[in-house]
C-alpha cells in the first residue's frame, strides 16, 4: 500500500476511534480525558515535507474539532506538533535512522527509550497547548496544570498499549488503533 | 516557519470566533457531514440505553395519564361539567405559545468542559437557534445554538457557557443555573438569597422568565446547600434530573412569541434611551 492510502485509513481510524470510542467513555473524572488521535502525527513517515506536515496537522485537527463542535481548539495543538516535530527528529535520532534504515518513527526502528521521550514531548506540547486554550475561556491555574499532568499521563498509557498491542512491521503492512 | 504562523493564526481565529459566537467557516456543512456519520454509530448505541429510555417514556405517559379528564369524578350528581365555550370561538381568545418537535439524540458527550449534542433534526423541520430542548421526561437538556439543512447542535447544560433560568418548585425564588465542570451529575443554582428557605431535596425548575425555556419544566433536584457568608447568597448543588450519559429522544421547544418579546425588549431600551437626552 502506497503511504498516501496507508496515511488516509489511519487518519480515518483515529479519528473515529478517537470520536466514537475514546470521547464516549462513562466519564471517570474531570481530569482524566483519553486522548489518541494526535498518535497520526508522531506516525507520519520520516520524508514527510515540513510544508505538508503542517497542512496534514491542520487537517488532523480540524476534522476533530469538527465533530466535537470546537472549531481551531485542537486544530491549533496539531499545527503546533506537526511543526516542532521536525526539530525533535533531528536533536533525538541519528541521521543514519531517519534517513536510511526505517521508514516512520516507532518505538522497534528507534528503541524504546528515545521513542517514548520523542512520544513523551509532543504529548506534553499537545496538551499543554489544547488545555491553555481551554484555561483561557474557563478554570483556575491548579486545574490547568492538573489537568495537563493527567492528561498527558493518559495520553502515554494509551500509546504504550498502542505500541504494545499493534507493533507495527514496518515494511509490509500497517496496523492501527 | 511563516505556514505555520499562518495555519496557527487561522486555528486560532477559528478558536475564538467560535466562542463568542458560535459560528465559524463550513460549519454547516462539516455539521451535515459528521451528523450522517453519527446518525450511523447511533443506530448501534441506541440499544446500550433502550432501557433507561423506556422507563423514562413510560414515567412521561403515567404523568399523562393522571391529567385526563376521566380520571375525576365528581361526588354531587347536580355537578355537570361544562366546558367553557369562550375558550374556542372565533375571536380567539387563547394564543398558542409554544410548540413541540420531536427529534433524535445522535452524538452525546460528557467529558468535556464543554459538551454538545446533535439532533437530527435542522433547519427543514423547522429548528431554529435559541430553542430549548428538553428530554423524553420532561427534564432540561439544553438550547439549540446552530442548525444546518437536516441536523442541529444543541449547547447541553454540561457546557461552562450555558446559563439557564431557574427558580424553586416552593418558593419561586428565582436564580441561575451554571455547570462547574466538575462533575457531569451535578449542577450549580447560583443567585438565591440565604433568607429564602431551601432544603435538600428540593426541586428546581425552569423559570417563568425565560425567552428560550417553557417555565416549570424540571431542572434537578438540591443535592447540597451551603452558604457563602461573604455574599449571603447560597451555594446550592443541583443534582441534575437529565441523565447526560444516556439521552436518546428528545422534545425541541419553540417559543413563538419570543421575537414579540425580545421586540418588545429593544422598544423599551430606545424610549429610555430618548429619554436621556
């Protein structure tokens, strides 16, 4: 399967996933959200151009935002990790990975350390930017940085499982959320 | 680096926009695009909450019921009852004032500060913004705040946004109705004096000094009463009676003398504007 096909299902199965399932769940607490969705954009292949990267952010965002009536909300925190992504790639990992042996960023091409804190850094950004929006409009300073901490947590373990439970082979076939 | 100052200036534009006024670019659209997928997945999750939607029904006919005439008898044989035949000539002496559309839940959320519903009802079945909306037993839901062609968003009363105005079954003390974000069972009554007397378990409902509420219609229940001495206002927890997690149908209020009133309202302001001078 080409990327672009490959890219086009995994944005339609986050998304839905994150909609119809993550965004459904019996509400545990006011500070635990489960978010998912963003993963599409750690999961981009290393070539992508930076110009596409950010209007692939844009679109991520927006189509979320969209179906839970909160126009610009994630659409800004997915620009956002779309356009810092690049920066992270070139400080966390050698040029050798990214340019040669593997393909997309996952945690068997890069090692589980330097994935998890590439994950951890763009989970912590996401978050961070979506709940200072969020804050702007509604809630005190503690609960902002409650909820960005808990969020963000969440965010990681879903990730892991994720990982865990769809290892991605990365040649020949693609396995999503 | 210049892109991505352009796409974020757009995001959050669209942001801010949206809050203040509810409206953003292709949002009819994106509105009639997602409603179809989510009239979809609801046809699935419709069977998850048949249950709570049944006895809610059959609570709204057993309240029915008890209303119908038949059900009273009248001890003394002389007593006919009459109908009043004013009420039904031809000068019209009654105005209809509000108007009853069913429609159907399809997308529901409760995790977020600010929650939305969609109906699958809209514009071609006579939907309209500022509607409220009320749930199959006759508790408050919500009030619509944009429709397209065939679906509309309604703002839920689990919104940080959403002011509603209440007042008490007893006393008809009047005050407002927030959500704090917390916790999606309970809301908060804000405004009442603490000389009014308020125990738990009370009702609460909507006010009679509403554009967009029919009065009387049951909010929720006092779970909590606390005082702020600083104000001498209470601090009242209202345990809501709509059930967020497991709304199915519902009823679309239309208030049809809310333009006269808020018409109404605009001619005061200017004569006591003209006054001034």
């Amino acid at each position: 399967m080409s990327d672009l096909i490959k890219n086009i299902f995994r944005l339609a199965i986050f998304i839905l996933v994150q909609v119809y399932v993550l965004n459904k769940i019996p509400h545990l607490h006011r500070f635990i959200i489960p978010y998912l969705y963003f993963v599409f954009i750690l999961w981009l292949p290393f070539n992508t151009p930076r110009l596409s990267l950010l209007f692939i952010g844009f679109i991520t965002g927006l189509t979320l935002d969209y179906f839970k009536l909160t126009p610009g909300l994630h659409t800004a925190a997915c620009v956002l990790i779309a356009y810092i992504r690049p920066f992270i790639i070139g400080i966390l990992i050698s040029k050798e990975v990214t340019e040669l042996t593997f393909h997309e960023p996952s945690p068997r091409g890069m090692g589980w350390t330097q994935y998890m804190i590439y994950a951890f850094i763009l989970t912590l950004l996401h978050h961070t930017y979506l709940v200072l929006l969020e804050w702007l409009q509604f809630g005190s300073f503690l609960d902002f940085l409650i909820k960005v901490g808990s969020t963000t947590a969440v965010s990681m373990l879903l990730i892991t499982t994720v990982e865990l439970m769809f290892p991605r082979s990365l040649k020949y076939r693609t396995n999503t959320a | 680096m210049l892109t991505f100052l352009v796409l974020q200036g757009i995001a959050l534009w669209m942001f801010f926009r949206f809050n203040r006024f509810h409206r953003t670019v292709f949002l009819g659209v994106a509105n009639e695009l997602t409603g179809s997928i989510n009239s979809q997945v609801d046809k699935v999750d419709d069977y998850f909450r048949l249950r709570e939607e049944n006895r809610r029904v059959h609570r709204m006919n057993d309240s029915l019921l008890n209303l119908l005439k038949t059900n009273y008898n009248f001890p003394d044989t002389g007593l006919q009852v009459v109908v009043d035949s004013l009420k039904f000539d031809t000068l019209k002496t009654e105005y209809r004032r509000y108007v009853y559309r069913d429609a159907k839940v399809v997308y529901n959320s409760v995790n977020f500060e600010n929650n939305y519903l969609q109906l699958s009802r809209g514009a071609n079945n006579g939907v309209r913004d500022n509607m409220a909306v009320i749930n199959s037993d006759g508790a408050i839901v919500g009030v619509v705040i944009n429709v397209s062609p065939n679906f509309s968003q309604v703002m839920g009363l689990l919104h940080t946004k959403s002011r509603v105005p209440a007042m008490m079954k007893t006393s008809l003390a009047a005050g407002t109705i927030r959500w704090d974000a917390a916790d999606p069972r309970f809301l908060t009554l804000d405004g009442i004096s603490k000389d009014v007397e308020i125990n738990k378990g009370d009702s609460v409902l909507t006010s009679r000094y509403s554009y967009n509420y029919p009065p009387g219609f049951l909010i929720g229940t006092i779970a909590e009463v606390k005082v702020d001495q600083a104000t001498g206002f209470y601090l009242l927890k209202v345990r809501s009676a709509t059930d967020f997690t497991s709304i199915q149908q519902v009823f679309v209020v239309e208030n049809l003398q809310r333009e006269e009133q808020l018409q109404l309202n605009t001619d005061t302001e200017n004569i006591l504007n003209q006054d001034r001078r």
